[in-house]
C-alpha cells in the first residue's frame, strides 16, 4: 500500500493548464517518480494493492496510469472536486477530470456530523497495543485482484466513520487496529491521513497537507495568507477552510503531545517538510520508517 504518489514523472503529463502553472514553481524534480522509486528497491507496480490519495493537488496525486491494478482510496468529496473544480481564479484551483479514467477508485463515504472525541490519545478509547475505533470492513482492498469500481467511476465506500482521540472522524482501514484512515479537512475536500503502526510502542502519522512545516505543530509558525495572483485585492490561503484547517493541525499537535505523556511516539511525516526530509535520506527505500 502507498499514501501519495508525489509529481508526475513527467510534466507533460499534466492538462495544460497545470503545465503552465508548474512552470511558474519551477524548480521542480520530477524524478524519481513513485514508480521510480519502486524499481530501485526491487518493487514494481503489481506489489501495490491499495494507494490512499491525501487529496487531488497536482503534487500529490503522481502519475495513476503507472499503477492500473491497484485500487485507489480517496476522501469523500475528492471525485467532485476532480468533476466540478473549485471556485477561484489560482491553478490550485484548476484539477484534471479525468485524471482516474483508467483506474479502480474507492471515495469513502460521505462525513456524519462530528461525535464527541476523546481527550486522550491513549486512553482506554485508542489502547496503542491494539487501537479499538471505527471498524472498517475494507482488508479486501490489499487483497490481489480486489475491484471496487469501474473506469474510474468511484464508488463510495460502505463504513462508518468514528471518533479516535482529537480526531473526530476516523477509519479503522483493516479492521486490526495498524492503519488509520484519519479525516484532515481544511486543506482541500477529501483530504485525508493515514496513522500508521510500525512498532508496539511508535505510529508514523502521515499528513499530506495538514501542515507544511513541523514548527506549525509547537506554535512557533501559523498558517498565512497571501494577497491573490490575479490582482482581485482577495485575500487567499494555501487552505480552501483556514479555520478547519487549524483545527485539524491543533488535532495532530493534541495527538502527539498526549502520546509523549504515555510514553509513545507519533512521528508526522508530511509532504513538504524540508527539514524532515534532509535529515531522513538513510530511512528512504529500500529503507523503513
């Protein structure tokens, strides 16, 4: 199973209108591209079962046709932001509707209004010897041969979203307690995590744009604003909801912390944190977190 897919190998390979806009982030590294990486630890395409999408900006949803078997699990909302776009005049607004045409795509299911969460991380509610939360039916999504859609079309998930310590709306993926399907929202519709399990006593929490820079869960840097491109004199936000997004960002800050009390760790690994990224080369493939 993969979280993300990064950029597109090539990027020729976006609707041209995103080329565009790429070339105005330039520099950018397209390679390796997640398929890339693959190779060189000895992995290919057909080992990957299942590939939860935090959400469907450009440099996160790489290059699904490499990857025509595997299942792709995406947050309620995000096959519509694909469709219908989103208002605004940025190219963060701009997304490619047929971006999944060949794939098997899973959306879960649609939010239920948020339960009372639990204040502790660690409590009898989320024992991290065997985390009890929502059940999910889903271990036939890494199982060989699973389809749960056609061309593209999503299907929504059948599966009940559940309260997990800070966070009120969690999936048990497995149904054992190992991985997490978390709901971030703020960022983009559909925006998910993932809270892994990798040892007895530590989690990996991988949150896709909760956040953008690990100073941002201790306080000392905050989500910012910045005047529109197009001259409008709006005021815009890397976040289509600033204020869900600070929840969300408060949530994983309230997780960490509430675990370091018990004597577990929850280590974030997020897409753009520099910082985490410089000081980890040794863990990537072939390596493990």
């Amino acid at each position: 199973m993969l979280f993300d897919l990064g950029v597109r190998a090539e990027p020729s390979r976006y609707v041209p209108v995103l080329q565009k806009h790429i070339k105005s982030r330039s520099p950018i590294k397209h390679r390796p591209s997640a398929l890339d990486s693959l190779l060189s630890a000895g992995l290919g395409a057909d080992d990957i079962n299942a590939i939860a999408i935090s959400h469907v900006h450009w440099d996160h949803h790489g290059d699904p046709e490499d990857f025509r078997n595997s299942t792709f699990l995406l947050g309620p909302g995000a096959t519509r932001v694909l469709s219908d776009g989103l208002p605004g005049t940025g190219n963060h607004s701009v997304f490619d509707p047929n971006l999944y045409q060949t794939n098997k795509v899973l959306e879960f299911e649609p939010l239920p209004e948020a339960p009372t969460t639990s204040s502790s991380c660690c409590s009898s509610e989320i024992d991290p010897h065997h985390i009890t939360g929502t059940t999910g039916k889903n271990s036939e999504i890494l199982s060989n041969g699973y389809s749960n859609s056609n061309g593209g079309k999503a299907e929504a998930q059948s599966s009940a979203w559940g309260p997990l310590g800070p966070f009120p709306h969690t999936l048990d993926l497995l149904g054992d307690g190992s991985i997490y399907v978390i709901s971030a929202p703020g960022h983009l519709p559909g925006h998910i995590n993932l809270l892994c399990r990798v040892s007895p006593v530590k989690w990996i929490y991988l949150g896709g744009d909760t956040f953008h820079d690990r100073r941002m869960l201790t306080g000392e840097k905050w989500i910012t604003t910045y005047p529109d491109e197009s001259g409008s004199g709006r005021t815009c936000c890397i976040h289509i909801d600033k204020e869900a997004a600070q929840k969300s960002l408060l949530r994983v800050s309230e997780l960490i912390k509430a675990a370091e009390k018990e004597d577990y760790v929850i280590e974030p690994v997020v897409a753009h944190d520099v910082v985490w990224w410089n000081e980890n080369q040794h863990r990537l493939l072939p390596n493990t977190l």
